[in-house]
C-alpha cells in the first residue's frame, strides 16, 4: 500500500479532525492510497482513515475504505479525500473529484467500514443525517443519508453549499447552474423539508459555529457586512446587528465558545455570542481561527481587510488565547 504524495496538488488533503472517543482524544485524518496489482489481483485505490495521537503524533488505527474500479482511471492529484467529521464513534469520509465522489462511514471503535454510497460528497454531519451533494457537473442537488446505515433520508433540494444552523438545521445556497442568482434557504437536515427562517431569501449568507451551542451567521452579498445574526442550538435567533440597528456591523472573522471575533472602521472587537454586546471592545486583533489555546491572526501591520482572509495575507501570527 502506498500513499502518493499528491506533488503540485494541495488540494489532494484536508486539515485533520479532532475526536474525543471512548478510548481518548484522537487526530483524524485521510489519505488517497493505491494498492498495486499482483498476479490475478488487480490494483486497487482507496481512502485510508488513519487515528493518531495528538500527543505524541503515533499512528493508532488505520482503515480503508476501497474506492470503486473506474477510480483507477482519475489521476490522484485531480481529486479530494477528506474527513467530514465525527458523530459518536463514526467518522465519515469522502472522496471527492469533478464528476464522481463517494461517501463512507467507518466505525472507528471496531475500524471497520459500515457503509459506503457513490456519487456523493459530505458536506454535514448532524446526530443522525449526513448532508451529501451529488457530483454531476449538470445539476446541483443535496441529499440526506442516514449516519447508521447510510440509506437515502431525502433527496432533491436544489443548492451548491450548506452550512450548519444549530444542531438539526442547515442554510443552504439555493445558487445552482439553472439559478444562477442563488438565494437561501433554511432546511430541517433530518427531512430536507424547509423551515423558516430570517436567514431565506437573499444570497450571501454564510454561518459558522462556535464549536459549542451557537451559530453565527453573515449576510455580505457583495462588499462589507449587511448583517450578523446569531443562534442557538435549537435555530432560535438570539440576536442581530442591521443597517437600522444604530451599530457598525462586524465583519465576523471567527467564533469559539461563547465569543465572536471581528472588526469595524473601528479595529478589532470581540461580541458576547449570547447577546451580541460589545464583550471587548477595543480588542487587540481579529483572529481567523480560534482554539483552546491559541488565535491565529493576520500580522500587526496588514490592512484590515485582510485580517479575515489569511491566505492572503503576507504573515500569520499565533496569539495565545486568554479567555
């Protein structure tokens, strides 16, 4: 078994996943691999899980999920392996390229492969629903499958890209190639049904969780910050910073645990997720990931519109968290 190292295509890997199991803490990651042919035995590709400690970085578990026959026939730097996530002792992986794809399920107390489905990439993991999208380069739809047995829970909702609104809630962007002005929608995960919402309607939302019990969603259509909403784990909207609020609107950079991370004209400030105050309001940076232990920010000295976008700023500063 080999594992190519995808030269000139770093888009092959994903950044790993933190799990916390029955057995501890475990690092998450997968790899494309290729097992070459012997004798009658023909070669074969597929998607290696590997467990591995956080601590000391030694290799735990590894399993494979084998990828289907016509996968031979892709090259390895022209696709995605990643890992979706974790719900309990299941992680779910995918495969992913142009026009195929396939999601697994791997039960990682046992490291054995407990289902898998073609032509689908995952995008979310609820308790029970994992949202996939179908990979056809004619049409965009996402479907649910059920995490224990990988079965169809729905199908058909038109839209490119979800995101997590609280624990059983989902906004999707409705932008297909038939809709090319997009939308948004909010959808139960567990029926695909829609919901509502303040968040339908108009493109340019994007949410993003505080690891916790809280969402944090956008609406930047085109240039700058319309609105910031907040929500808890049931979708129940919390709060919210509009153009008539009498507030400068935060372009939001990050959230962890009861805090949201931004700036205005103003600088850096740092909100109170549960009630959207000013919990530090003249903050010293804006940072683009939060951790336990440290903030990861754009150097002192770049522009703030860059302080969000870190791929595209000249130097990256780690800043020890303090609260």
């Amino acid at each position: 078994m080999s594992r190519p190292t995808a030269i000139g295509a770093p888009d092959v890997l994903r950044a790993p996943v933190l799990a916390d199991l029955p057995a501890g803490r475990r690092v998450l990651a997968a790899w494309p691999v290729e097992q070459p042919g012997q004798g009658t035995t023909p070669a074969r590709r597929g998607i290696e899980l590997v467990s591995a400690d956080p601590q000391t970085a030694q290799t735990l578990t590894t399993a494979t999920v084998p990828l289907p026959d016509t996968w031979l026939e892709a090259s390895l730097t022209g696709f995605t392996v990643y890992v979706a996530g974790v719900v309990g002792t299941t992680a779910i992986v995918s495969a992913a390229a142009a026009d195929t794809a396939l999601t697994a399920a791997v039960d990682l107390a046992s490291d054995r492969l407990m289902w898998s489905v073609p032509d689908v990439a995952a995008q979310l993991l609820t308790d029970d629903t994992v949202v996939v999208s179908l990979r056809d380069l004619a049409r965009s739809e996402l479907r649910g499958l059920s995490l224990a047995d990988g079965r169809p829970r729905w199908a058909g909702v038109d839209g490119s890209t979800v995101w997590p609104v609280g624990a059983s809630q989902a906004l999707v962007n409705l932008r297909t190639v038939e809709n090319a002005w997009g939308g948004s929608q909010v959808i139960d995960t567990a029926t695909g049904r829609p919901v509502d919402s303040p968040l339908n309607g108009q493109p340019g939302w994007s949410c993003r969780s505080d690891e916790q019990d809280l969402t944090i969603c956008s609406l930047a259509p085109y240039t700058g910050t319309d609105a910031v909403l907040a929500f808890d784990d049931d979708g129940t909207e919390l709060w919210r910073i509009t153009r008539d609020s009498g507030r400068a609107i935060p372009t939001v950079t990050a959230a962890w645990h009861g805090m949201v991370y931004g700036y205005t004209d103003a600088g850096p400030v740092i909100l109170d997720g549960r009630t959207g105050t000013d919990r530090v309001p003249t903050a010293s940076a804006a940072p683009s990931l939060v951790s336990a232990y440290i903030g990861m920010t754009t150097a002192p000295d770049s522009p703030p519109e860059l302080r969000s976008a870190p791929g595209r700023a000249d130097r990256l500063v780690a800043r020890p968290t303090t609260g």
